[in-house]
C-alpha cells in the first residue's frame, strides 16, 4: 500500500474517533443532576455536640466489630480519626480560632450524586441508589482499590486484614433501614437533630432557611450542594468548612471530568483493532494479489518462451529432417546417379565383356542408405 | 600524580560552592524571619514631594518615636526639628510652609544629612548619610506599622475635665483648653459654653477653610489633633506637670491603650443635653407613629463616648435624618437611622448586639433575626406618647416635659409572675426508653434567669407583659400565664409537613442545650446524659 493512502486512512479513523468522543461524553450523563426524590442528610455541626452516639448506632445495626475504646469515651476526640473497615463513621473535633468552644462534624460517605466510585469501578460493583444512597455488591469487586482512588473524599475502605475475600466498607446511608421506611441509623439516635433527615431538596431548602433565619449562627455556604458535583450528605457550619476538615473538592463531579476519556476507551478498544487489521488486511492482500500478478506474468513469459523455443526447436528438427532427407534424396539420387552411371559404365563395360558386373551394381546404393 | 592533584582541586571548589550556597540560603531564612517581627506605631511615610507630583524616588518611611530617644539623649527637645510660629510648634519638619519641589527636596536632604553626618564625626549611630537613597526611600521598609487609632472615650474626657495641669486663664473649667468655635466678630476661635462638639464636627480629613469662601483654613483632623494633644503634653511635660504621651507609641499603639487608668464612675458631661427627649419626625404632618420618647441620660451612662450615636457632631438625629431622607444624612431615612440592624448607631442595631450578652443570648440566640412585631413597635412608640398632630406647635420645653413624664413612667423592674403561677417542676416524661424520666426545676430556671436581667433597665423596659419572658422557651406561642407545651407542637421528627420543626426529643435537647451555650453555663455538660435523667437499668 500507497504510504499516503495509508496516512490518509489513519486520519479519518482519527476524525471519527474524535466524534465519538463528543458523542459519549453528551451521552454520559454530566446533565444529571440527581434522583428527583433522592434522600439526604443534612449535618449542622453548630448542633453537634460531639456525643458519639451516631458512631455507637452506626456500629449497631451495620454489626460492626466493637472498637477498643467504648462509644462513651470521648477522649477519643481527642484525635483526628478517619473511616476505615470497621469504622463506617467518626465524629472529630476541631478547635477554630476565635471561639471558645470546641466544634465537631460527623463524616462518613457523602453519597456523591454522581459516584466517583461507580464510574471507577469497571465491574460496576458501586450502584447509586434512586435513594440517594451509593451502595456496593462484595460479590461482583475484584479488589483492585481503584474506587478508593477515585473517591475525592477518601472514603471507600479495604479490608487489609482479610486475607481471603477482603472487601471494601463504607457507609451505605443505612440503604436497606432506608427501603425498610427506618431512618439511617446515626440520624435516629441523634439526640440534637444536628442529623436531619429527609428528601435532598427538602434539605436544602431546610439549610437555606437557618442561614437566611440565623445570619450570625451560619456561613452562607452549604457544603455538598455543589461540592464534586453535589452529595447526597450536606453539612452547615459556623466556620468556614475547611476548618473543620472538608476539602476543596470543585463543583465538577470525577465522573464528567473522566467520562469524556473514559467513554473513548470502548471506542478505542472496539474499532481501533476492526481499522487497523483491516488496514492491515487491505495491505496483506494487496501484496498477494501483486505476488500472485507477478507469478502469473512469470509463467506466462515462460510458457511463451518455451513455446517459441519449442518452435524454434521444431522448426529446427523439421528444417533437420528435412535438410537431412533432402541430403538423403540428394544422396540417394547421387548414388542412383552414380550407380546408374556405374551401371552404365559397367553396362558399357559388360556390354563389351560379360553380364556378372550387372548384378553387383544393383545391391550396392542401397546398403549405403 | 598529577590526576589525583587535580582531583583533590575540584573536590576543593565544589566544597567551597556548596558552603556558600548553604551560607547564603541560611542569610536569607534568617533575614526574612526577621522582617515580621518588627512592628512600630511611629512609622511616618513623608511624601510631600510625591504628593507635589514628582515620582523621582519612592516616599520616604520615617521612624518618629526613634528620632524623638536619639534627640533626648543629645539634650534636644522638639524644636531641633519642629519651628514654631506664633507660639505654636509646627508640625512640618523644620518649616511653617511648604514651598516648591526644589525646596523641600533640598530642606529635607540638607537637614537630614547635616545632622546624621555631625552625629557620624561624633561617633554616634546614626541614620543613612548623603548617596545612601534607599535607606529613606524604601517603599518596603523592614518594619512593620502597628499603628492603632485613638479616640477619646468618656474616661480620657473626664481625666482632661479634672486634670488640675489644664489651666485656662479666668476660667474655673477646662473646657476652653480645647473646645473652641470660630467668632466672627473677635475672628478668631474661643471656646462657648454649650456649644462643644467633637473635633470631627469641624476638623474634617482636609484642610477646609474656616469661613465660606475665605482664605483661613482649618487644620485637617490629624494635624489638629496633634497640634492640640501633642503641643499640650510637651509643653506641660517641660512645665514638670503629670500630662498624657508624647511619643506615637504612647496613644498609637494597643499596649498603651490598655495601660490607661480608667475611671469607672464618670460624673454626667455638662453640656446642656436633656435626660429626656422626644424623638419627632422633621415633618410632623407625615409621621403617623407615636413619637418616641428617648431617656438620653440613660443611654448616656450606658455608652463610653457620644459619638456611637451622634456620629461626626453633636446635633439632633432628624437634623440630618429626616422621613424623605437627605444628602447631610447620607440619605439615611428617619426610619433607617433608628430601625437598621447592621448599624451600631441606631437603636434597633445597637439594642440587638447587647442581645449577644450571656445573660440575654440564652433566649435571643435562639430567636431568628430580625422577628420584630407588632408588639415590639409598641415597646417605644407606645400609646401613652403623643401623637404627631399634638407635638405640632408645642415648645421645645414641654417636649422634653413630656418625655421626662413618659420616661419616668418607664418600668424600672421587669414585670413577672408571682412564684405560685410559675409550675415549680415539670416531669419530661414522654420519650423515657433508655433514660429515665427527668424532672426539669422549672421554677428555679426561671427565677435564675430573670435575677440575670434584674438589673438591666432594657430587659426592664422591653419584656413588657409578664409573660414575655416566658416566649423565650415557649416560643411562637401568644402571651399566656398558662403557653403551650413542647409536645404541642414537638412529636415525630423529619416529617416533611412540618418542614424544619425539630421533633420532640431534639425539640428538648436543642432548646436546653442551646440555652445553655448561650449563657455560658459549664453545667450540666451537653453530653452528659445521666445529669438530666439518670441511665434506665432495667
């Protein structure tokens, strides 16, 4: 193949790569803005109280192993913690400057509406719930940890000291008390309703009002309504929210900054291989077929070269024999001629002394034949 | 041979390289921790050539406390530096008047090398001397200005009034020493009982000329000030009298602020000011409320300064608020200049701020902001003052008659039940699971907090009935004897209808707690259960 055709065949599978793209990423859902009657929790860390009760709850009904220290222990605040297997929740407390008192926020998943960890999870072990709630499928994972990477909140935990099936834990926003019509296990017990429960909208609306009742008491800025897309978890707080630990996370969910390269990849894995080897087939055949051309041009010229040769040959040979019988003839008739003026002599001879040389003259040309 | 000399020569150099990168790398670390700590009050930027238009060199900082020590030990007083005119010490170096680029460049340059010079010969240490631009012309200079205003509050006011070194010639008060309005006639300024103001009223942030239209200026505030305080403390400090600062750091910085003796009970000012006043609209045929009557004493002894209320001078509110709202008040309404929560000077403003004291905040925080009703219009603009059509054509003196009346009347206590109308306990039994029942000492609550308030006038004047107390739990509710309970109102939680109300348990937790925090109460902690309502065991 022509290098140029090749280059010029690469580059529409190029463009049409390209397009795909674009179509996928419409196509990805980055317009999602939730399920319409999606729960939520809304934590008010200027009602936290730092009790530890939503920790015990939790440990309850998701029959967690017991902690070394009991749940009534609140030295144990002492020290910044983080969720991990057996832990699907911790509270922390955060001391600001220019207040007198303690803070304590509640953390656990935040139920991102657009899971960063389902659309890292290429066994689709994540689901997100049309509760609201992110739940994962032990039974598909195949422990790669991916989830825990992508999850901006560092939440997805793994059970390293299993050695056999280890599994990643996290909080499941009490999904199965959810479908139950049961409220999540923290927000029951809490007894301030710094946890209050209901439908993400509602919630909103909820926070908007204290800030806009209570000017002095709150930050306008309700942390998880924008916050990687929106979280299905939102947090109101007196203090700026990075003070109490909450990263700056971009209102862009991982999943629209990664499903435009994502959703490329079956398209690279599927038709990238179907173009290339026909390329490639398209190429392999053409060189056949000029093989088979030059083969074919090969015999022919042979086959008429022997022809011609053959010919030749029997020309030759037909020009021999004929040369060769007209020699004979030539000869035969210069025998005849001579044996015929031999007889002659020999006539004339005999013809003067005796017969017996007739005979003899007679045999002779034909045994030179 | 030669290869390994020549070895041992480039691990010489390489040494050597790295031993000054890491000198210079620690001289820069160094330098920079430096930077931050410095911090003076007396840190002057001269820019008199700048300000001329000229952009030569970068102003000059100038460290005024460090010239005034240096000059001291020399045995010099202000005047090495300061000319004065008219037994008045000039405030511009070595001048009474500017002049032209030219001049001042070379007054400021001959003077200050002549003198840093001399004290270099003298061996003294001493400031940058001729060709050394940078040193005084440095726009980042290495220290920093903790410079922190100053203002006269009622304590300073009455040092100055009893301070027996202020004398004024044939007066027997000191109020000459300062106040002083323009007299025309005598054109000059004297000092006219009754009519003094804060220096602000006149003295604005320019030079503005003392009549309309005519050449006298009057000094801007910052050089009247200084003109006046300063001046003063020098020249009674050279008499051998007690007298205030006279370096920068003296007023200008936090740490001397909080060294100034404060006298706690301050005699009333004398300044003709009523102890009561009716609060009137400018247009009386507009106003359609009650107009107000304002105990001006009382708020007087409430406040360190007059000017929370009265801003820049001294006049009456609707003098620059009227209803309409003019360009003298900023177009700040009558309404707005007593109503808006985020200014501190009006009333409405500064009465929600003292909310905020622990005594108060156990109710109020829990009120959401600006909940102002009916009822609260009537707390000041109540039946018994008079209505805009009867204040028409009545003198100045009856007004203030009628307000003393009305104010006088003003309850001094606050109103409350008797003891056998408050319930005594109340059993909060209607959630017990894992803790018991809690008996709640009503009773006592409310008595202690009402003993919190006793002595405040503004609880006295405001919790009208006597079951506006009784609102700050019993929230929402009408004024009753016998409000609604929490379960009335409190049940399940996170009911959508109900939309933010807290459900009973959290309904409890948050208004005891809240309360709690509010007043700053260390006991019972908010998260120990059992001091409410001991641990069920069965």
């Amino acid at each position: 193949m022509h290098r140029r055709k090749f280059l010029s065949l690469l580059g529409g599978a190029g463009l049409a790569s390209a397009m795909g793209v674009t179509k996928s990423q419409a196509a990805s859902g980055h317009s999602f803005n939730g399920y319409p009657d999606a729960m939520g929790v809304l934590h008010d860390s200027t009602r936290c109280i730092g009790c530890r009760k939503c920790e015990e709850a939790c440990y309850q009904v998701n029959d967690l192993p017991k902690p070394e220290k009991e749940f009534k222990d609140l030295t144990v605040l002492d020290t910044k913690r983080r969720t991990d297997a057996k832990t699907y929740t911790v509270v922390n407390k955060y001391n600001t400057a220019g207040l007198e008192h303690p803070i304590f926020r509640k953390q656990q998943c935040n139920h991102c509406m657009e899971p960063a960890c389902a659309s890292a999870c290429f066994v689709k072990a994540f689901t997100k719930n049309s509760d609201g709630s992110v739940t994962y499928n032990g039974d598909l994972c195949v422990g790669c940890r991916y989830c825990m990477i992508a999850c901006p909140f560092s939440v997805p935990t793994f059970e390293y000291d299993d050695a056999f099936d280890p599994l990643i834990q996290k909080c499941t926003m009490c999904h199965p008390r959810i479908q139950e019509g049961k409220l999540p296990g923290c927000v029951e017990i809490c007894p301030k309703e710094a946890l209050t429960f209901g439908r993400r909208e509602d919630l909103l609306g909820i926070a908007r009002d204290r800030i806009r009742k209570y000017p002095d008491r709150y930050v306008k800025h309700i942390y998880g309504e924008h916050e990687a897309g929106g979280t299905n978890w939102l947090y109101l707080s007196g203090v700026p929210h990075t003070e109490l630990g909450q990263i700056e996370v971009g209102k862009t969910s991982a999943p629209e900054l990664t499903s435009g390269a994502l959703g490329a990849v079956p398209m690279v894995v599927g038709i990238w291989p179907v173009l290339l080897t026909g390329a490639y087939a398209i190429s392999k055949r053409k060189e056949k077929i000029a093989q088979e051309e030059k083969a074919e041009a090969v015999r022919a010229t042979r086959e008429s070269a022997q022809e011609e040769a053959e010919a030749a040959l029997k020309a030759a040979m037909d020009k021999a024999t004929k040369d060769k019988a007209a020699a004979v003839e030539r000869e035969v008739k210069k025998a005849v001629a001579e044996a015929e003026k031999a007889f002659e002599e020999k006539l004339a001879a005999a013809q003067a002394p005796a017969g017996e040389a007739d005979t003899g003259a007679g045999e002779s040309p034909e045994e030179e034949a | 041979m030669m290869k390994g000399r020549s070895l041992l020569r480039w691990a010489g150099l390489l040494i050597a390289v790295a031993l000054v990168s890491v000198w210079g790398h620690e001289a820069r670390s160094s330098k920079a921790a430096g930077d931050s700590a410095a911090g003076y009050a007396d840190i002057i930027t001269i820019d008199i050539v700048g300000e001329m238009g000229s952009t030569e060199l970068p102003p000059v900082t100038y460290r005024h406390d460090l010239h005034t020590e240096a000059m001291k030990k020399l045995n010099k007083d202000c005047s090495a530096c300061h000319k004065t005119q008219d037994d008045k010490m000039s405030l511009k170096f070595m001048r009474t008047e500017d002049g032209s680029v030219a001049e001042m460049k070379e007054l400021y340059h001959s003077n200050c090398f002549a003198c840093h010079a001399e004290q270099a010969a003298a061996g003294n240490n001493t400031g940058p001397q001729d060709g050394q631009c940078r040193s005084c012309h440095n726009p980042r200079p290495a220290a920093n200005s903790e410079w922190k205003d100053v203002g006269m509050d009622k304590s300073l006011h009455y040092r100055h009034i009893a301070a027996k070194t202020i004398k004024v010639d044939g007066q027997d008060v000191n109020c000459a020493a300062c106040h002083h309005v323009y007299d025309e006639t005598a054109q000059k300024a004297v000092w006219k009982k009754n009519t003094e103001d804060s220096c602000r009223a006149c003295h604005k942030n320019a030079p503005t000329p003392v009549v309309e239209g005519g050449e006298a200026m009057k000094p801007a505030l910052n050089d009247a000030a200084h003109l006046a305080c300063v001046t003063c403390h020098v020249s009674t400090a050279t008499a051998g009298g007690d007298t205030g600062p006279v370096t920068c750091a003296g007023c200008h910085t936090d740490e001397a602020q909080k060294q100034y003796k404060v006298v706690a009970e301050v005699p009333r000012l004398e300044r003709g000011q009523p102890d009561a006043t009716l609060v009137t609209a400018d247009n009386l045929k507009k106003a359609t409320l009650p107009a107000v009557a304002f105990n001006h004493k009382l708020h007087e002894a409430a406040l360190d300064n007059c000017r929370t209320c009265h801003h820049e001078g001294i006049a009456t509110c609707t003098t620059c608020h009227t209803l309409a709202g003019k360009a003298e008040g900023n177009f700040v309404q009558l309404e707005q200049a007593m109503h808006s929560l985020k200014s501190q000077a009006s009333c409405v403003g500064c009465h929600d701020t003292k909310k905020q004291d622990p005594s108060c905040a156990g109710c109020h925080s829990m009120m959401p902001a600006s909940s102002a009703s009916q009822q609260s219009c009537a707390s000041c603009h109540n039946t018994t003052g008079f209505k805009p059509e009867e204040l028409e054509g009545m003198s100045n003196d009856v007004k203030r008659a009628v307000a003393d009346a009305i104010v006088a009347e003003r309850p001094t206590a606050m109103p409350t039940f008797r003891d056998e109308d408050i319930p005594e306990t109340v059993k909060i039994d209607a959630l017990v699971d894992k803790y018991e029942a809690s008996n709640m000492p009503h009773r006592k609550i409310v008595k202690t907090m009402i003993a919190a308030v006793a002595d405040s006038r503004m609880a006295a004047g405001f919790h009208t009935d006597a079951a506006t107390f009784c609102q700050g739990c019993h929230h929402n509710s009408p004024l009753s004897k016998t409000p609604p309970k929490c379960q009335s109102c409190h049940g399940k939680p996170f009911e959508p209808s109900k939309g933010d109300r807290p459900g009973l348990k959290a309904a409890y937790h948050q208004q005891c707690m809240g309360c709690h925090t509010a007043m700053k109460l260390e006991k019972p902690q908010a998260t120990a259960c059992a001091d409410c309502h001991a641990e069920r065991t069965n």
